[in-house]
C-alpha cells in the first residue's frame, strides 16, 4: 500500500484527473457493451412435434397489407387453435379440460412478442390475434397444461418456425397434390379481382381421417422479391381453408408460390407449388397454472443490472481511493516543506 501511494504520489493533480477520467470512460463503454439497444431474446427450448398426440396446437399468419396513399402497412393475424383426437385413426374430438396455455412468438428481430395466456377452458379451443406493424413473426411457441383422458395433469410444449423465403422458384411447379397409397392431400389456391385488387382464397384437403401434420407457407410474387402471404403450421385435423385474403395492386403481385410439407404414416413429402393469378380458376366456387415459456431475456436483463451496479460502486471506490491518496500525497508534502 505505501508503495501504491509513493508511485500516485509522484503524479501531479493533472494526471490524476486524466487517469480518473480514462477509467470513468472505459467502464461507461463497457456498460453501453453489456446493455445493447435490443435485450438478446433466448428462445424456448420446445421441439417441433409431427407424431400422433392425443393433444394438438397449430399456428396460422396472415400477412395483412394495406396503403394509406404514401406507403404499404404491414399487420399479422394470428390463430392458434387447440384441438384433440380419441385415437390416431379417430379424429372425434374428446374434451380436455385447460389449465393453463401459454403463447409467444418470436420476431425477426429476436425478441419475444407475449401472445396469449387462457387459465381456463376445453378443448376444442381456438383463439385470433391481430399484431400490429413492426411485430413480423418469424417462430411460434407454446405451452399448455391440461388434463388427460385418466384425469391426469399433462404438460406439453410446440414450436414452429416459419419457412425461410426460397432462394428461387427453380423447382415450383402447379402441381398441387400427392398421394400416400389411397390417401390424397390437394392444396387448391383461387383468386378472383376486386378492382384493381385480387382476393385469394387457400385450402388444403384430405381423404384420411388417420393423424398427420402439414406446414404450409406461401408467398406473393412480385419483380423484386417474395413478400410472405398466409401461413398455417402444425394443421392435423380435417380441412384447412381461408378465404378472400385480399392482396392490393400497390404491391404489384402476379402469383403465388407455396411451400407445403405433409408428415404421414412416417413419410414426408412435400409440394412446390406456384401460380399466377392470371392463370388460377375459381376451384372452390361450390365447395362445399404453470410456468410461462423460459425466456432468458428477463435473466439476461437481471445479470446486467447486477453488472452495471458492481461497476458503479467499483468507480466510487475508485474515485474514493484517488482522492484519499490525493490528499495522503498533499498532507505528505506539506510535512516535507515544514521539515526543510
């Protein structure tokens, strides 16, 4: 300590200051590092189930677009449904009494949108969210606690991400259906115009009653890129459909092309559809308590806080300890110059 003090005491009151000052700016650059514009979101480690269950979630988004004279708005409804199977050939459903369900969504920004929390209800459940501009969803995730056909509490979690735009539509083609042995699934697309607009109408059907799970994603083709349309993740029960979806003419849209991926008896197979609006007939004209999802951010955001108040005490300390050598160091040659 006393040689800590000799070596301060050889610095003048200038330098002291300038070494005081450096050390504030170094520990404020430190704080801006550990406390970014943007908290760093940790998303939930949820999987992304495609086998039979005798409980099922599926999440839908529609991109809404609308002009206001000067710019395109973009919007996002959401649906998140619920629902349940007696057996994987059966798909009647039985009731299922709610707990709890919990829903986010992750943005393309990577932080976490709060979606929905129910502490009550039955299955078969459904629930439509309208998220406003500058929220884009990029995943799902979702929690729910219920109680089990033997009266049982059960707790299960599901995730899906939604489709990364293609590279190209190289290999998009009409072709709309597959089959699994007798078993045909079809995605039929339709649009008609509304003025200058066109209204989309989507389906997707099946001729199995037996358990699968369908991601979906399409995008409208312009001439300079893919603008993400109307999605469904996690479909498993009968027929999916939305309907007059409009698509305005500021976006100079032609097409559509879509990504679907069915999982069935464990076999996968997917469909690379697109078309263009010019081209597309009207097909379907008479067709018939528990805990939230883990989210690090919070803890991220606690150890920050912890970090930036250890390094404001650690400036007063040091400060303090300038200052009390300062004055050992002018009390010391004061002595000196009373000795001579």
């Amino acid at each position: 300590m006393k040689n800590i003090a000799k070596l301060i005491g050889k610095f003048n009151v200038a330098t002291l200051a300038i070494i005081t000052f450096l050390y504030i700016g170094c520990l404020v650059l430190i704080l801006i590092a550990i406390n970014p514009k943007y908290s760093y979101y940790v998303e939930p480690n949820y999987s992304h189930h495609t086998e039979y269950s005798e409980l099922n979630n599926s999440f839908q988004v529609v991109y809404k677009r609308t002009f206001n004279g000067e710019k395109v708005l973009e919007s996002y409804s959401i649906r998140t449904s619920i629902n349940s199977r007696t057996s994987e050939t059966d798909k009647t459903d039985q009731q299922f009494t709610i707990v709890k369900y919990h829903s986010e969504l992750k943005q393309v920004n990577n932080s976490e949108y709060y979606l929905s929390e129910v502490s009550s209800g039955t299955t078969s459940w459904a629930r439509t969210s309208s998220v406003g501009e500058g929220h884009e969803p990029k995943a799902y995730f979702g929690k729910i606690n219920y109680i089990d056909s033997n009266g049982e509490r059960q707790i299960k979690t599901f995730k899906e991400e939604i489709f990364d735009k293609p590279k190209n539509l190289k290999d998009y083609t009409n072709g709309n259906f597959f089959t699994f042995d007798d078993v045909q699934f079809r995605f039929f697309t339709v649009a008609s115009k509304d003025g200058d607009d066109y209204l989309v109408t989507m389906r997707i059907s099946t001729t199995t009653v037996k358990h699968f799970h369908i991601d979906m994603q399409s995008w409208l083709i312009t001439d300079d890129e893919l603008l993400p349309f109307v999605g469904v993740y996690g479909h498993n029960n009968g027929t999916w459909s939305v309907a007059s979806e409009r698509v305005i003419s500021n976006l100079g849209a032609s097409g559509i092309a879509c990504k679907l991926i069915c999982y069935f008896d464990d076999q996968e197979y997917e469909i690379h559809y697109k078309a263009n609006f010019s081209d597309m007939e009207e097909l379907l004209a008479n067709v018939e308590e528990i805990e939230a999802p883990t989210c690090n951010v919070f803890t991220a955001k606690a150890i920050n806080k912890v970090i930036a108040i250890s390094a404001v005490a650690l400036t007063i300390v040091c400060i303090s300890v300038v200052v009390v050598l300062g004055a050992i160091r002018a009390k010391r040659a004061k002595k000196e110059q009373n000795d001579i």
